[in-house]
C-alpha cells in the first residue's frame, strides 16, 4: 500500500495516481479514470479531477493509496 501524506487539505484523483507512480502522465491517468479503471473508496470513480481527502483510498490494478494527513 502507498500513502500519500496531504500537504493541502485535499490531491486531486489524477495527481494522486500519477504522484505514486500508477501511470506516468497526465494523459494516461485521464485515461484510466475515464475508462472506470480506478476505484475510490470500492467505487468506480471516472472524475479526474475529484478530491481526495484524509482517510479515503484509491485502488488501481491491484494496488492500494491510502490519503492521510501531512506528518508533523
């Protein structure tokens, strides 16, 4: 499981793929969120742009993010 520790109060769906190295490119993520591909929180999600916030996770392919607050 990856985890990305927030710096802001939220990470967009393709920047949070893309940060974790899911895909390599803005395109390719457009593409597997569109393509119903990518789960938030067990549900097909085809909104690049939705927040992710504390306590939500992201499945692609097997593969789990887990979005948490930043670390103090």
């Amino acid at each position: 499981m990856e985890t990305i520790y927030l710096r802001d109060e939220f990470i967009k769906l393709g920047q949070a793929i893309k940060f974790v190295g899911f895909v390599e490119n803005g395109v390719e993520a457009k593409e597997v969120i569109t393509e119903g591909k990518v789960l938030v929180n067990g549900e097909v999600d085809t909104r690049r742009g939705r927040k992710l916030y504390e306590g939500d996770t992201v499945e692609y392919q097997g593969k789990t993010i887990k979005i948490c607050k930043r670390r103090t």
